[in-house]
C-alpha cells in the first residue's frame, strides 16, 4: 500500500503544484476576510468531483462576518466502505496581510527553483494542497477503505480562529463519535510533529490621572508616569522571574522554552489618530495636557506547568503593590484573550501514525515539538474534546508571514506521503 501510495503521489507533483497556485491565486487576506467563499469552493468543488459529501457553514455573527466578507467554511467527508474511524485534515484559508517589502506578485503562485512562491504559499496552503492530494492519492490506492476521511478549509485562524474552527467545533463537528483524529498542516517542517503550544494571556491594563495644563503638571496627575512606574516595575520584578520559568515541553525555538510577556501597545494622553474628534490627516501641533488615562496592552505567553490564576496573580499583585508604594495611583485590568496551553501525548494514535510515516518516508526520526504561538488546536481541545490531534505540514516555520514566502515542492510531496501512510495506519492497520 506505502509503495502504490508514494507512486501516486509523484505522479501527481504538476497537479500538486497547479492546485497550490489556485489556492494562492484567491487572496484571502485577513482582515478583512476577503475572497472566503470563493476559496471554499474551490475545495468544496474539487472533492465534490471526487463523490465527498461537502458542506459550507457560513460563522453568521462571528468577529467580522458580514455580506461583504462573509466566514464560510468548507468541510467535505467522504465514507468509506465499512464503519471505522475517521481521519480529519484540517486546514485554514485565511493568511496575513501582505507588506511592502515582496519581489515576486504575492497573488501569482510563481515557480521558480522548485519552490512555489505567495502569499500564504508556507502558511498553509502548501499544506492544505499537499493534504488534498495525500487523501486523493489513498482513495484511489485503496478505494475500499475502512472509516471516513474529512479535509476541511476553515477562516479567520489568524485572527483566532473563531469563525472558524471554534464555529465548527460549537456545531459538534471536531468530536466523537464524528471525529477520531485531526492533523493540521500547519508549517512546522516536514520531519516534525507539533503536539501542542503554549497558553496565552492578552490583558488591556490602564493607569489613571487627572487632567491640568501642561505648564502646570504639579495641578493634575499623570496617568503615563504612573503607567511607567508599571513598566519598570515588570522589567525589575516580573521579567526576571519569567526567565527563571522553563518549560519541560519541547517548544521552538529555544528561547520560547521559558515564559514570555511582550507590551503589544501603549498609549497615553490626546490621541494619535482618528479617536477624540481629532482627524486622521490632522499633522497640527499636540496641546498641552496632563494625561487623564494610559492603556497597556499584554501579551503573556505560559508553559503547561504554570495556571492562568498564577499568571494573572503575579500582574495584579505588582499593580496592587504599586497602589501602596505610589499616591493616588489607580489602575484597571481588562481580559482580551485566554488560551490554555495545550499538548497532545507522545503515544497518542495521530502522533505514532505520522512518525511512522516520517520514518518510512524520511528514514528518519520525526522531532517532536511545540509551538510558541496558538494555532487551531486549542478549539479542537478545549471544545471539541477532541485531544488526538497535531499539527504536521510541510513549510518552513521561520518563513511564515514574511515577505517573498515559499514553499518546496518537494516538500510537500514528501509530507503528502507521510499523511498518506498516516491515513492508512489509522485507518486499517490499527
Ligand atoms: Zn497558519
């Protein structure tokens, strides 16, 4: 079966090819969220062809969704010929917004030395087109499979994911009995197997003043040298702590093996743009004040063995400490976004049927890793339940959301391989 498998497979590396400069070709840039259906339906087209049963769910009045950019998902399954379990290749749609800085058209899915070049080419429609091809390749290698395979195309992952992923997973649709094993060709190499990653916390954390003129600042009180006392704060006390915290899980890179907390904004006094009545094309001069309000966002990301009330705890007890040490300082803490950490065992049914495939395939040992940032599978965990589940794709990890991204050809057919024999071994040889 690996044998007729692999066969079909290098015949079909023009197709594999032509299929990803499609997918590239439909910009589905995110935000907004454009261009969504049209990419779900050139999935749901293709596999329809190919006798799967194959479903749009639109995420009505999820973040974004409206008639201009509506989140439509695709998920198609295909039975098989006696009841058994189901494999599920999960992929998102959506990539990042372009930049300035690309040599080649980012919409044009351009070849040139082996690698296909765009636009999300790397993260992930390299690997949503490899995976297509690897389901297609077994079906027709082993026409009378056991269970059921499901491949869908899912939105707004980079956005978190929640007319997406977490849509479908409300809707029962990444759980048993419906689902038994979910592989997300995210670009983590082809030799990898991502089991998980860490959790995050995103909190906005404002400091408070009172307003008086400029030339008189001994009549209000600052918010933004109180939000200062903060920062240093954090950079005396709370850093140092962080970096004393490693983790036992096998994150990349090495320096993601420890806590980590990054200040995504800060913000104090008059507006820079549109906000406060003042006009985006307003290039006058500031005003004298003393700011009545200073906004910190946070990006908190925590290993597996660390809680969310600890994490928050060590924040909040520098602030309250603040409140004591400082006059008239107040504060107020906003929860963005929580993400539990997530991490799927080494001896779980997914993992030991991609590393098979790595080895059959690579001759080699699969690295197992964990990813710094959130991906999909935080939805397929904490709301599906569903806990045999990895990221495996081809693409370069390093290469996502830069300009001039690529994927190798031969990288995905090397990774189409290792999914197709995975498909098997869950499948049949269990
Ligand atoms: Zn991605």
């Amino acid at each position: 079966m690996f044998e007729i498998c692999n066969r079909r497979i290098d015949d079909k590396r023009s197709e594999l090819v032509l299929l990803t400069q499609a997918l590239i070709q439909i910009p589905t840039i995110n935000p907004p969220g454009d261009a969504y259906t049209p990419c779900a339906e050139l999935i749901g087209n293709r596999l329809r062809k190919r006798q799967f049963d194959v479903q749009y769910i639109r995420a009505h009045d999820t973040p974004g969704d409206s008639d201009t950019f509506p989140r439509t998902n695709v998920v198609a399954r295909l039975e098989g010929k006696r009841p058994g379990k189901t494999v599920h290749f999960n992929s998102h749609i959506d990539v990042v917004e372009v930049g300035d800085d690309w040599t080649f058209d980012p919409f044009s899915g351009e070849v040139r030395d082996g690698k296909v070049y765009g636009r999300g080419a790397c993260d992930m429609k390299g690997g949503l087109a490899a995976s297509i091809i690897a389901v297609e390749a077994y079906i027709e290698a082993n026409p009378d499979f056991s269970g059921a395979i499901e491949i869908s195309g899912t939105v707004d992952e980079e956005s978190g994911g929640f007319g997406g992923v977490a849509h479908l997973a409300s809707k029962g649709l990444f759980s048993k009995p419906r689902v038994d094993h979910v592989i997300i060709p995210e670009p983590l190499n082809k030799d990898r197997v991502c089991l998980g990653h860490r959790g995050v916390w995103w909190a906005e954390i404002e400091t408070f003043g009172t307003q008086a003129h400029g030339s008189m600042p001994f009549l209000g009180d600052s918010a933004i040298r109180h939000m200062g006392s903060v920062v240093n704060a954090f950079e005396t006390e709370l850093y140092p702590q962080l970096a004393q915290k490693r983790t036992q899980m096998p994150v990349v890179p090495e320096g993601a093996k420890q806590s980590t907390m990054n200040f995504n904004s800060i913000h104090g006094g008059e507006s820079e743009t549109g906000a406060g009545g003042k006009p985006d094309d307003y290039d006058g001069l500031p005003s004298p004040n003393v700011a009545d309000s200073c906004r910190l966002i946070l990006d908190r990301r925590f290993l597996i063995e660390e809680d969310l009330a600890t994490v928050k705890g060590e924040v909040t007890s520098i602030l309250d400490g603040l409140k004591s040490d400082r006059e008239a300082f107040d504060y107020a803490i906003r929860d963005i976004m929580e993400v539990l950490p997530t991490m799927t065992e080494r001896d779980a049914p997914v993992v030991e049927a991609v590393s098979q495939g790595i080895r059959q395939v690579m001759g080699k040992e699969p690295e197992y890793v964990i990813s710094p940032g959130t991906y999909d599978q935080k939805h397929i965990a904490r709301i599906g339940h569903l806990h045999d589940c990895i990221a495996y794709g081809p693409g370069i990890l390093d290469l996502a959301h830069m300009a001039d991204e690529y994927v190798v050809i031969e990288d995905m057919i090397e990774s189409a391989k290792v999914m197709c024999h995975a498909i098997h071994v869950l499948l049949e040889a269990r």
